[in-house]
C-alpha cells in the first residue's frame, strides 16, 4: 500500500477512482463493440455554447456589475424555446405529506344511485316539464313521524321499478332520506325533492314535483324554503296522534303563503292494529281529525272564506304508507265501479260514503238516519269494515280466508305470496287491491293549481317589483319565451362539500346550460347593485333525492337543480337576464315561523386553522336556512340555531364536512331588558347620531353584551356645542351609546331568557313523573288534554331553553320510554333575581337558588366572553359627571 495514497489519519487522499459501476458500464460496451460516450456530454456542450454566446454579447470591453453579471444560462438557452421548463425551490415539505394530495371524499350521504329505471321514459317526463299546465308543485309537511318520508317511498315504487322494503329485515329504504345521519336517527333534516310521472284516474299523465319536509319544529326552515317553491301543501297527519303542535305550524304557515291544502290522513291501519277500535269508533275518530283541522284553518285563515277540508269535496285522502296504499272516497268509489262492472256515477256515490248517510238495503238507498234494523254509516260499511276484514285475515294468518277474501275483491296471489312474512303480504295484498296512488293524483289534479294557474298568484305574494311591469306580466303567464326568472331558496352540497348547487323554480323564461345570468342577492335594488354576481351555468339536472337527469335546458313552472351560480348566494337569491332593460327586483327573502334562540360557541382545533374554520361556518350559512353565525367583540364565533337537534345536526356537519373544530359548551342566548317601561322621546336635533348610537347600545348590552329587549329611553336634556366640530358623529354616537348604558344601569335592569312551548304526548300513569322532570328544569305544565280515541294526553308546558338541554333524554328516563316530547320556541322570560346585586356568592360546583339566577348567568356569561365579572357605571363617566350625579343624589336625599 503506498503511503502517499493516505493521510495519518487513513483517508484516501490518492487520485479519483471510478466507480465499480462505472468499470462494469465500461466493459460490456467494449465487449459489445460500442464506443463508450458520456451520458451528460450533450448537456455540457450546451451549457458551453451557452457561455460563449453570453461572453460575446457582453464583449470583452464592456464594463458589467457584479450584480447584473451573468454567471450560468437559463434553462431555456440551454434546453431551446421549443421544451418547456420548470424550475423548483429546496422541497420542503414535510415527509408525512404527500406530494399529491389525494382526493377526500366525505361519506356524509349514501352512495348515489346510477339513473333508476321508471316506468315511463326520461323523455317523457321531460316533455312534461315543458307543459307548465300538466305540472303540480307540492310540498309534503306534517309532523313528526307521521309518514311522509314512507309516504314518498310508496310513491317512487310505484313510478319506479325499485322496491323500497326490504324483505329480510322488513325495513323501509325511505329513498329521499339520502344522508346518513337522517338514516341513522330516523328522522328527515333536509327537504328532499322528486319529480315524479304519476297517472290519474282516467290514464293522464301530470308531472308531480313533490319537496318531502322534516317533520321536526327545529328543522322548519326546510319547510319554509318548500312552501315558498310550492303551489300547494299536502298536509299528512297520524290517525291516531291527530293533530300535533307541527300539524299546527304547518297549517299558518301554509295559509299565510296563500297556498291550499290538502289532507292525507296516514297510518289509518294503526286504529286497526295498535288501538284495535271497533270500525264505527275508527271512523268518529277520523271525524274528529278533520273537525280540528277545519278549526285551525278557520283560525288562521287569512281571508273572509276559510278553506275546508272533506272528504266528499275530495281533498282528503286516506293512506298508510307502510302497506302501501290511499284512496279518496271517489277512487273507492271507482273501486266499487270496476269491481262489479257497474256503471254509476262515482261521484254521486262518493258523497253517499261519508257524514250521517246509511245504507238501506230493502229499498237500495241511501239515508240520513239507519234503517229499523240498525246498521252502520256508509263509510264504515263499505270501506272500513272491508278494510278490517283484509287486515285481520292476513294478520291472523287465515290463508284460506285471506285467498276467498282477495278473490272478492278480484286479486289472486301466487302461492309463493303466502309464504311471506305478515307485513310483505299485506303490503302485496292491500297494494293489489287499491292499485296505484290514482285518487291521491285526482285530488291534486283537482285541488292544487297547476304551475301555470298558480303562477299569477304566486308572483303577487313573493315579487317585490311593480305588479303592471312586462316581467311581471311575464311570469304571471308562466312565459317560457320570456325574460328568465329563477327564484333560489336551497343550496344543496356537492359530493366534495367544496361548492353548493343551487335549488330553484322557473318562473318565466327557459335556462340553458352556458347561459350567463345575473345572480341578486337578498341585499340587491335597482338603487344599489352591489349585491349582485354574473354567474355562467355549467350544469342543470331534474333532481331525484338519489340521482340526479342532467337536462339541457327547463322551462317556466318547473324546479331544477343549478350549478356554477352558488359562490354569491348566501340564502336565497333571484336569477334573471344579464342583459335587460327594464329594472329587475329580487324575489321576497324567506320569512320564517320561528327564531334561533340556542347559541354555541366554537373555535379550531388548531388556532392556525381559524381560516378553513370561517370558510366552514360560511358553508354552514349557506346549507342551513336560519342558520346564523357571527363573530362576537370578543372575536369568538357564534352559531345560532333553533334547538338541540338542530345544532348538534350543524356541528356534525362542521366538523366532519367543512372544517375540524373544538366545540365549547352551548350557550343560551340572555338579552338585557328593563322591567318598568318607560315614556320614549325623541331628539330632533342631531337625531341621527343618537339613533346610531343608541342601537349601538342596544345592539350590544352592558349586562352580557347581548341586545337589549322591550326598553323604551327618554332624552329629558341635552347640552350641544354651539361649535360644528364639537358635534359630529364620532362626539355624539359614542355619548349617546354611554348615555343608554349609564341610564340602562341605573333602572333596576333584569336578564330575560328563551322559552319553549314543550307539548308532551303520554299515558295517563306517567303523568307525576313528567312534573317532576319540569319542576327541575324551572318548567311548568299549562294544560293537560287528552287525545280522543286513544289512551294518551297532551301536557301542554313551558321551559326555558338554557334548562332544554338533556330534558328529552331526562323525560324518557323517567317514563321508561313512554312519553315523547317536542318544543319550539314561544316567548321571552324575565330571569329571577338582580344580575347587578354584588352581595351574592357563587360556589363553584354548586347550583345556584332561583334568587341567584339572573347573577349566575350574567357572571358566566362575561367571563365566557372574556370580561370582567362585574358591571359598573364608573367607566362610562367621567369625574365630574360622577361628582355632579353624587351631589344631585344628596339633595334629592335632603328633600325626602
């Protein structure tokens, strides 16, 4: 080994060897008679010419800076102009990232469906859409679990060739319950629309577009947005619940939209097989349903002629989703017709099958009072004794009963049929004999105006533009080939939850895809365009909750799903031209039934997050109608909703769709009031800046920081600079908020809290348990009202909504499962005791008495937000001002 190779520390410091595979390169191109070239050669070569052109654009004499000298060619002087180069900086991404970000899909809904074969072609229910008069636009509401989501799925199979029962498990797919959460609780959260091509009585077909609603009071905001797109409700109440606290709701809501009302009185089975009434008590309590019905319509009815619901008249229809039948009393009556080949007159016959009206079979009429013999009502005779024949006999599992039964009734079964379970053959059974939903069809042909009639009256109620204008007119006569006119009041996620699409009906003109439009938001006039977006549409589809028709085109009267014009809209919005001359008026924002009452705080995961935490609470905005969200002085964000369910169902969706957060507590929402009132004055001089002012102050309280309620403020003097300067807005808005605070604290103020109505449904036995549970919680029953018919009570309460949380899982507890309550919000409360009364003490962990209350709440909520525990009218005084109100409170004291 030679020494000179090697330092004295054993390094190599010898001439560079080449590497082993360098050598072997070398070798098997020499034994292959190839010259061995340098792989790099070219590149060196071009780096080189490179530098030589350099050097003799700059010559050797000129003088060039350090600084502009050109060292080393650019990678399009080396690389030639025609390839195209990419330079990068030091990778400095971490290595748990991935270099491509792969897709997220969020499984928030159950995997769309392919296109569902129907029974009639795609282009037929397109060419229905054109033809704004055989279209019917709906919206399905009620309580509840009352059946209008199983309601929908006995529609699609029968429009579909797809069976929505399970046979192994007996469950209902329930088709337009397309989220997993909405699967998982049992309960519908978003409104879901279908267009469906269902025939009538006498084979035509209508195009029905039908928008299924929650049920439940703290999603009405879905059913708001459904009646503003409707043209008629059809209102689905339980047989044996009747008339719940959402049937109410629903009812004024409807009415004050202007929209008729029809009836389908679902689950009429369960009189037969839960309550197990006689046929004759069956049809008194059907009768009762419909009196309070007709009263509640007759109560908020907006007109001199309340509408009626009867069943002779037709606009009640009789169903149970889960069996998979309806009738009115007139397709019965067809029933009865074609059954025994007689010609009659369904009509006339209809009529005879409701109300006092008995069957004399010695002479074959009909009478008011029952024959010498005795006899039931016409309805109970021919319908509902018929019906309980049906249901006992399959029930009872009597084959050969049920077979002679059917055979009747002219329907034969496969034996196989028989085989099956007891709720699959009834269903198969009762599906055979009632057919498709053709009277539920006559009753909307009849009874709901088509998109066209309706069309005028609509535009009235919702356009906030001149009535005598040429768009007016337009979309009164539901012109296709006019000025287009959309109006949105739904946005529903795409599968990536990165973007919306938007919800909406055609009131006139037609909307092609690649059309640009002009896209008015709620804050829009003619006066002031700001909020205003042209937006191009990229996509249009028919939905179908499940799946969606891409079409390239809709007309006036029908309702389509739009893409590409979401980004500007925040809850509701107006489509129209984006070119046009006339002024344009937006379409009349959402007005809802209710109010968000419950607010909860939330904030990220990660503080550096805050921005995709924002862009969550945006989407939030925009997926819930009267969801509300706003960033307090203190700079925390805010969620407002409408109960428990209801923000429980938006923070799911906000930490697993939009954004990971850490959610704080809820919050009830406490506004400051004053508890005498007061003479109001006003100011005529710099009235403005007072008006500013105090809404400032009331905007956001001393006590909590939240708005104050039901407080009247008289200005008794004012002293004003005589100098301009002296009296501008920055001098008196800031006072005037002061003014109120200082006033608003020296007047005994008191804390008012939210308040649900809570109606209760329970047996009788249950009913000591259910006071003890609301005396807890601060609540109180009003009223306790037993329902006709069946063994159970409706307990009528108040309950604050700060003591609402838990209270469902509290009252079932207690009543082992058997009682069920619902709530909404009713009115404000005054807190009890004195938020300001310093000698209170707060135990930590202990409650506080009822005494105590208004302190406790007022203490937590500031820290909460970040202030200090107490309030003091010091800080919005001045020395002086202190000193004077000091000496003018002594000689009011010498003078009593």
């Amino acid at each position: 080994m030679d020494d000179n190779l090697y330092d004295e520390f054993g390094n190599y410091i010898g001439p560079e060897l080449e590497s082993e595979e360098e050598e072997d390169e070398q070798e098997r191109e020499e034994e292959d008679g190839r010259p061995v070239e340098d792989d790099d050669a070219w590149m060196d070569e071009a780096e080189a010419a490179a530098r030589d052109k350099i050097a003799e654009d700059v010559g050797t004499t000129a003088v060039v800076l350090a600084e502009d000298r050109k060292y080393y060619p650019t990678a399009m002087e080396v690389y030639g102009e025609d390839i195209e180069t990419l330079v990068m900086d030091e990778d400095a991404q971490p290595l748990e990232v991935p270099i491509i970000k792969p897709v997220k899909i969020r499984q928030f809904e159950i995997a769309k469906r392919d296109i569902v074969k129907t029974y009639v072609s795609t282009d037929f229910l397109l060419g229905l859409m054109k033809n704004a008069q055989l279209v019917r636009n709906l919206a399905l509401v009620g309580h509840l679990h009352h059946g209008k989501t199983l309601f929908m799925d006995m529609l699609v199979e029968q429009t579909h060739e797809i069976s929505t029962m399970d046979g192994t498990n007996e469950r209902h797919l329930r088709f337009t319950d397309t989220r997993i959460d909405e699967q998982e609780r049992g309960i519908s959260i978003k409104a879901m629309p279908m267009s469906l091509v269902m025939e009538d009585s006498s084979g035509k077909s209508h195009l029905i577009n039908i928008l299924d609603t929650p049920g439940h009071v703290n999603f009405s905001d879905e059913m708001t947005a459904a009646l503003r797109l409707a043209d008629g409700a059809i209102l689905l109440v339980d047989a044996v619940e009747g008339v719940m606290v959402n049937t109410e709701r629903a009812i004024k809501h409807a009415l004050q939209e202007g929209l008729p009302i029809c009836i389908v009185i679902n689950k009429v089975d369960r009189l037969i097989t839960e309550l197990k009434l006689p046929p004759a008590d069956a049809y008194h309590k059907l009768r009762h349903t419909l009196e309070e019905l007709n009263n509640l319509m007759a109560l908020y009815a907006t007109g001199p002629d309340p509408p009626q619901v009867d069943p002779v008249i037709g606009n009640v229809c009789f169903a149970s989703a889960t069996a998979g039948w309806s009738f009115t009393l007139q397709s019965f009556a067809k029933l009865y017709s074609d059954l025994h080949g007689v010609a009659l007159d369904e009509q006339a016959f209809a009529s005879k099958l409701w109300g006092d009206c008995y069957f004399h079979p010695e002479t074959r009429t009909f009478k008011r009072k029952a024959s010498a013999k005795g006899g039931e009502r016409s309805f109970v005779q021919f319908i509902l004794e018929p019906l309980y024949k049906l249901y006992s006999q399959i029930i009872g599992e009597h084959r050969r009963s049920v077979e002679i039964t059917l055979a009747e009734l002219g329907v034969h079964l496969k034996p196989s049929a028989y085989k099956l379970n007891v709720k699959p053959l009834l269903k198969l059974a009762c599906s055979s004999v009632f057919g498709t939903a053709t009277g539920f069809t006559d009753m909307l042909v009849k009874h709901i105006p088509s998109a066209k009639q309706a069309a005028s009256s609509k535009v009235e109620h919702i356009y906030t533009g001149p009535q005598d204008s040429g768009l007016a007119e337009s979309m009164k006569n539901c012109d296709p080939d006019g000025p287009l006119m959309v109006n949105v009041t739904k946005l529903f996620p795409k599968s990536d939850c990165s973007a919306f699409d938007a919800f909406g009906r055609i009131y006139s003109g037609t909307l092609q895809v690649g059309q640009s439009v002009r896209v008015l938001g709620e804050g829009y006039s003619p006066d002031d365009e700001e909020d205003m977006a042209v937006k191009e549409v990229t996509n249009l589809w028919v939905y179908q909750a499940r799946y969606s028709l891409p079409i390239g085109k809709a007309h006036a009267g029908c309702w389509v799903l739009i893409e590409g014009v979401d980004a500007s809209i925040t809850k509701t919005a107006t489509l129209c031209p984006r070119f046009y001359d006339d002024e344009v008026y937006i379409f009349r924002p959402l007005k809802f039934n209710t109010v968000s009452v419950v607010k909860t705080a939330v904030e990220p995961l990660n503080p550096s997050e805050l921005p995709k935490m924002v862009e969550g609470l945006r989407k939030i905005n925009k997926s819930y109608p009267l969801a509300l969200t706003k960033v307090e002085e203190s700079g925390e964000h805010t969620i407002l909703g409408t109960g428990e369910i209801f923000l429980d169902s938006i923070m799911k969706d906000l930490r697993e769709l939009y954004s990971e957060v850490e959610v704080k507590g809820p919050n009830i929402l406490v506004d400051d009031t004053l508890a005498p009132e007061v003479d109001k004055g006003l100011l005529d001089a710099l009235k403005d800046y007072i008006v500013q002012g105090f809404q400032w102050g009331a905007r956001e309280g001393p006590l909590c920081d939240e708005p104050i309620r039901n407080v009247r403020f008289k200005i008794l003097a004012a002293t004003i600079a005589p100098e301009p300067l002296h009296r501008g807005g920055g001098q008196i808005i800031p006072t005037a908020r002061r003014v109120a605070y200082s006033a608003f604290l020296m007047a005994t103020p008191r804390l008012m809290e939210p308040v649900y109505y809570v109606e209760i449904q329970t047996p009788a036995d249950c009913m000591s348990a259910i006071h003890n549970v609301l005396s807890r919680r601060r609540g109180h029953a009003t009223a306790e009202v037993p329902k006709p018919g069946t063994p159970f009570y409706i307990v009528k309460a108040f309950l604050p909504v700060i003591e609402s949380f838990g209270f469902e899982t509290d009252l079932r507890y207690h009543t082992q499962g058997q009682a069920f309550c619902m709530s909404v919000f009713d009115h404000w409360s005054v807190v009890p005791g004195d938020p300001l009364d310093k000698s209170i003490v707060l135990r930590p962990l202990e409650p506080a008495p009822p005494q105590h209350l208004a302190r406790e709440f007022m203490v937590k909520t500031r820290r909460r937000k970040g202030m200090s525990e107490d309030v003091s009218i010091n800080k919005f005084f001045d020395d002086p001002m202190l000193l004077e109100l000091a000496r003018q409170d002594a000689v009011l004291q010498a003078i009593l």
